[in-house]
C-alpha cells in the first residue's frame, strides 16, 4: 500500500505544501516492496492552476509528475509509523527547488536540492560525512542540522592493562558499545550548519555544546525574511531551583536537577532545551528566552518559530515564560505557553495562549502571521478533529475567536477514514474533489467496516476506540475480538496496520473474521498518579469487552491483546487482573516497570529509575520492596494463564523481555518468544513489518479460530504452538 508521507497521512486533514509562488504543490508517498525488502519513495508535483481548473470544471484530472524516486532498504533512524527515505521536504524561496532529506545506502540522509524544471539533483552539502536532515533557505542564507561525523570515533579508551571501567555506563552502552558508542545518547550529536555569502558557521557554541538531539526532528530553524537572523534551538545551561514551579505531564520527567543525568552538550535526548537567536552578521547567538520548551517535559504542542512579514516579531511555541515574583513559590502548576509574542527590537515577551492540556485534550499543530496588524491564527487539533482561532490583541489582551472560512484558498488534502483507503483531494472551500487514488488495487478488495466507539467506564472516563468489523456475516455468538492498545491519534485514520507498524495488523485481521479494537491511550494518563496507570488502562479494556459483548458483537470468550512499548506494561497488568477475559495475548518490545528492568536499565538513567519508583511507589528496596512485592509485573507472573506471545526487538529488547519469558517457561505456562534481531522500535522494513504483524496475525487465527494456514513454511511454527496447548507436566 502507498502511504503519504508528506503531508504526512497519519494526521486528520494534512495538506500539501505550495510553492511560494503558488504554482505548484508537493507532495511524498511511500510504499513497500515486500519481494526486495525495501520502500520506495518518490517526490510528486501537482500544478494548482490544473487543480483548480479540475475543481471547478471537472473533467480530466490534473498530471501527476514525478519529480524524484528513491528506493532501498531503510537503516536510519525513524521516530514515527510508515517511515520513508524521503522527508523534511521545503520549497526554496525562489519556487525553482525543492529540498528533501534523502536515506543513502548507507543509512545516511543528505538533503538535495531538486530543480522542479529540469529534476536536475544537487547534493547541498556533500562533504558532510554524517546525516543532514534538514535545509532552511531565505534570501542568500541557508540553515541545515548536520551530525557531526567526529563524533562517532570512539571516545579515548578507559581500559587500563585487562580493566575496563563501567562506572557511570548505562547497560545498553556497556554491553553493545556498536550500537551505542557515545556513553548520553542513541545517537550522534548534531550541530546547525549555516551557510551566508558562502561562509560556513557551526553553532552552538562552544564546540563542545550542540544542537539538541530532541530538537532535531521536532523543531525546523527560521530565518528571517532579509536572512539576518536565525532563530535555533540550544540546551539549556542549567536547571534553576525555581523551575520546579513548571508544570510537567509526566512527574518523572519534572524540571528538577534530580530528573535528569548531569549532560548538558545536547547529547541526550531527553535534556531540555530552548529557543536561540543567532545573528549571521556578528556571528553572535544568544537565547531568546532563559527558559525550556515545554517538549521535555511531555507537552506535544508543535515547536515552532515563526517571523513576522516584517521581520520584527517571532511567534514562538510550547515554552515556558520567565517566573514573575506570584508563581515563584508554586508547585508543578505553571503551563508552558502555547504561543508566545516576542518583539526584536526590546525583547519582551508575552503569552498569547497557554497550552490546552490536560484542562482540554488537544494540542498546537501550527501558527501563523496574518495581515498587517501582526495578528496570529493558530491550528488546534483534538481528537484527530482540527479547527483555527485567530487571536486578536486588543486593550493589552489577547483574544482568541473561531477563524471563519471567508475566501477559502486552494489546498490539497489527505482524506481517509478508518476502512477507507487515503486518497488525495483538492479542496476549496466546500468544493471537493478527488484527485488521486494510490492504491487503485485496493478498490476491488472486501475490506473491513469501520466505526467509532465510545464508551464510560467505572471510573467515569469516557474512552473512544476505532473499531473494525470483518466484511463477513457475523457468526452466532459474535466475532472473536483483538484489542490493540497505544497510539489512536486520529480516529480517521485508515487501519491499514494500526496505530503503528510493529505487530499491529488490523486490516489483515478483520478480513479474516476478527473483530478489531484500536484503542486511545487515555489522554490524562500521566497527570493521574503514576500508581494507578495501568489499573486505569485495563479497566477500559475491561469495559470496552463489556460494551461489545452487550451490543451482540462479539464473542467475550475469544478475546485476544496486543501491547506494544508503554502498553506492554498495560496489558501485562490486565492478564494479571483479569487472566480469564483473555484467551491470547502478545507483549512487544516494551517496557512493564518491573524489578529486572529497573536494575538493567536504571543505573545511569534517572528518567527511567524515576519512572520505575512511581509506577510501583518507591524504591526496590529496604523498606519499598514490599510495595514492588504487590505491584511490580515480576513478581506476579504466576497470575498469567493466559497464551503468550512475546516478541523482542533487538538483543537490548530480549534482555528487557527476558524476566516474563522466564518466569512464564518455569512455571510451565503457555509462552512464546522470537526476536527480529535487526528491527527499530518502530518497524519499517517491509519483511520486518510481515514477520512481525503476519506472526500475531497467525497466533490470535490460532487461538481464537483454531485455524492454522497450510502450508510447510509454517509446520514448525503450528508444531510449537500445539506443544504450548498439551497440559503443564
């Protein structure tokens, strides 16, 4: 299946880029080509004077010119479902070029410069020995995030004769030293490159400071109009006493010293940063604001930068505001502001907005300048839903109203819905019109129906899922259902897989008579106590089996689970809640804030031990063992009686899955365990997604159809299956 990539499809309603000029739109899909193992990538251009003609008149549909194809196996490092070789696409200010960061063969992306006229490909920076994953251009200056190459040479050897010292190494570090060879991060520093009149300048500075590895996929540098200034992102220098007063989404992660390891480089990722101003004149940088983001500390309001036409104010995005003399003394109860004004010419700064969580569950998906009186008209987006306000400041205050449509302007957007394949439309106004399907093969299939569920559970909280049915008449008694827990950001999402490619396989399962449930994660799940998460999340898995079974959908003997990364821990605590409301489950590469872990994983890495003591309520020892005694997922394996898949991505995921695998085999209980020793987190090989999806797919066919594909590829598998099903000896 082709997937968009940019606009990317997972979003609800996300749009194509224009060129400045306004002649043209862009846009990136990807596919899979599961007989090569690789994706296929390609850059597309659609004219807008075509489009609107289309729109307007009909008829023939408007070219689709293929600018630019890559195709190989992916290797570099993806952060979100349905990577792609391609991304971080740009216009040039000219309208001439496009910029895109490419996946070499080697796993390393470089940014081109693509002419739209004659495809003609130019490497921006070939020299760069290292990933460059994003180009800014205005006017003759150019701003491009670059790993630093120099970094990846192992640090000076700490052995001395036969001894090597560990002291201060994490587990993961120590023990694969390949795929971790800096002692504070998973991956390489980065600097900002910035190009002017020819002249190269690397910031941060010092050398030894870089550009934060959290900011490099969330935040895209701005240059101002006449290209003097740049605004970057820098790490914060240190974490102030009076920080403590900002509020946080996840108390682990609270602007304390005691949160976080002592690394301030920019190396690791989860080290706060903040908004800088470089001026490409002096060469000189300084922060705009002394204070973070609020990305690190959980809030998903999009970083942003965004200058004025007149290039004398910047709008600035999820960042916390300096402390005034009222909220000094408070505790976790300042918000970071959702947009933030801040004037060039004395720097002041004020809050337009605050962010809307956890009040309201929705988030900042984008800001702009409008007219010439410097007013902003902000994206929100909740529940996959999207709307504008335009704020307005008036008598020294800012006010926000519902933005209306009047003089609706041309875009091409991603449409989709949860059994409906994403197509690409133009849209003006209330004038629709489809003007590319991508997967034409698609339209003769027997797909799933799809709908929204929502349901109240016993604690009152109103919980909403998307739900497959099969295409096939319903038999007595119900569908089986799978309930596949974490990550339903947008309840239009075609469920294709799910709401990520590692082990979910919606689609596939609902064509072969299963019912299938995409669940949220609850939305207030990391401001309620850390205690109670998990008995929070299988509650709702609980009531949503109630729900269905009461609606005479399914069958609530043959019910299966997935969890996958935080969830893991989810479900393990529901198989121990409830081990006789499911008849199979998978856990995949995640983590369950159990004792093993904590010790793996927790020297050297505050955030983690944090997160460990607060799921279980202290320490693993002295006097807080008893309480890990009665919570913690390893000590109460023997409750499981459920079928169990487990499947490991990568030797540090084995050791992570190890404890349950161990538990669970001595004491005789049905469990099965595979690795995909190559995958990332987040799978996007296409043989890596079928091993994995087609493997769950095959495990709840057998447990809860008895079914069993015919073939001998498969003997094996169904041989090891049948043994788990003989009586414990």
């Amino acid at each position: 299946m082709t997937t968009f990539s940019d606009p990317y499809g997972r979003l609800d309603g996300p749009q194509a880029k224009r060129s400045p000029d306004g002649r043209w739109f862009a846009v990136v899909t990807t596919k899979g080509l599961l007989e090569t193992n690789k994706l296929e990538s390609s850059v597309w251009l659609f004219s807008a004077q075509q489009a609107e003609r289309f729109l307007r008149a009909g008829g023939e549909r408007p070219n689709l010119h293929l600018l630019f194809r890559r195709t190989g196996t992916p290797k570099a490092l993806q952060t979100s479902s349905y990577g792609a070789l391609i991304s971080n696409l740009d216009w040039a200010d000219n309208s001439l070029a496009l910029f895109v960061s490419v996946e070499r063969s080697d796993g390393i992306r470089h940014v081109l410069d693509i002419s739209v006229s004659t495809g003609r490909v130019v490497d921006v920076l070939p020299d760069a020995r290292g990933s460059v994953m994003a180009a800014v251009e205005r006017g003759n200056t150019r701003a491009l995030i670059e790993q630093q190459v120099v970094a990846l040479q192992k640090e000076p050897s700490t052995s001395s004769g036969n001894e090597t010292v560990l002291t201060d190494q994490t587990l993961l570090h120590s023990v694969f030293p390949e795929l971790y060879p800096d002692s504070v991060s998973v991956e390489f520093p980065w600097k900002l490159r910035v190009i002017r009149n020819g002249k190269a300048v690397l910031y941060p500075r010092p050398s030894d400071t870089f550009y934060p590895v959290g900011a490099v996929r969330r935040f895209r540098p701005a240059i101002s109009a006449d290209g003097r200034y740049i605004v970057t992102a820098e790490p914060v220098p240190e974490l102030q006493p009076s920080w403590s007063a900002y509020r946080s989404v996840i108390d682990a992660v609270r602007l304390s010293p005691s949160s976080y390891n002592d690394n301030r480089d920019g190396k690791s990722y989860t080290w706060p940063w903040r908004y800088a101003l470089i001026d490409t004149h002096t060469g000189e940088s300084r922060p705009l604001l002394a204070t973070p983001t609020g990305y690190a500390t959980g809030f998903v309001d999009t970083t942003q930068a965004v200058w004025s036409p007149d290039g004398a104010k910047i709008a600035l995005t999820n960042t916390y505001l300096p402390l005034d003399s009222s909220s000094r003394d408070e505790t976790n109860s300042v918000k970071p502001c959702a947009i933030a004004l801040y004037r060039l010419a004395n720097r002041a700064i004020e809050c337009v907005t605050e962010v809307a969580f956890p009040e309201r569950p929705e988030h900042l998906v984008s800001v702009r300048f409008v007219g010439a009186s410097g007013e902003l008209v902000a994206k929100w987006s909740k529940q996959g839903v999207t709307h504008e306000v335009q704020y307005v400041n008036g008598n020294h205050e800012w006010k926000g109203t519902e933005k209306s449509s009047e003089s609706p302007s041309l875009n091409l957007t991603v449409r989709q819905d949860i059994a409906v394949p994403p197509t690409l439309w133009a849209e003006q106004g209330e004038q629709k019109q489809m003007l590319w399907n991508p997967n034409p093969q698609l339209s003769g299939r027997l797909l799933a129906r799809g709908s929204l569920l929502t349901w109240t559970d016993s604690s009152n909280y109103v919980w909403h899922a998307a739900l497959l049915l099969p295409p096939t008449p319903m038999p007595v008694g119900g569908y089986p259902l799978v309930i596949q827990t974490h990550g339903l950001t947008n309840p239009h999402e075609f469920l294709a897989d799910g709401a990520y490619t590692t082990g979910f396989a919606a689609m596939p399962l609902a064509c072969s008579g299963i019912a299938v449930l995409q669940m949220e994660d609850r939305t207030d799940r990391h401001v309620r106590p850390a205690m109670e998460e998990a008995d929070d999340a299988a509650r709702g898995y609980e009531t949503a089996i109630s729900t269905l079974y009461q609606k005479g959908l399914i069958d609530k003997s043959r019910v299966g689970i997935i969890g996958f990364s935080r969830t893991h821990w989810y479900v393990e605590k529901a198989l121990e809640r409830s081990p006789h409301l499911y008849k199979a489950a998978t856990l995949i590469d995640g983590i369950d804030q159990s004792y093993v872990t904590a010790i793996l994983f927790g020297p050297s890495m505050v955030i983690n031990s944090r997160d460990h003591e607060a799921a279980n309520g202290a320490p693993p020892w002295a006097g807080g063992l008893s309480m890990w005694l009665q919570r913690a997922a390893g000590f109460n394996l023997d409750k499981l009686t459920t079928p169990l898949r487990l499947e490991a991505i990568g030797k540090a995921s084995v050791l992570g899955e190890w404890e349950t695998y161990a538990v669970l085999h001595q004491l005789h209980r049905a469990v099965d365990f595979v690795e995909i020793p190559d995958g990332q987190h987040i799978l996007h090989k296409p043989l890596e997604r079928y091993w994995s999806q087609q493997g769950d797919v095959d495990w709840f066919r057998f447990w809860l159809q008895g079914y069993e594909r015919n073939d001998a590829e498969h003997k094996s598998q169904y041989a090891r299956w049948k043994d788990l099903q003989r009586p414990s000896k």
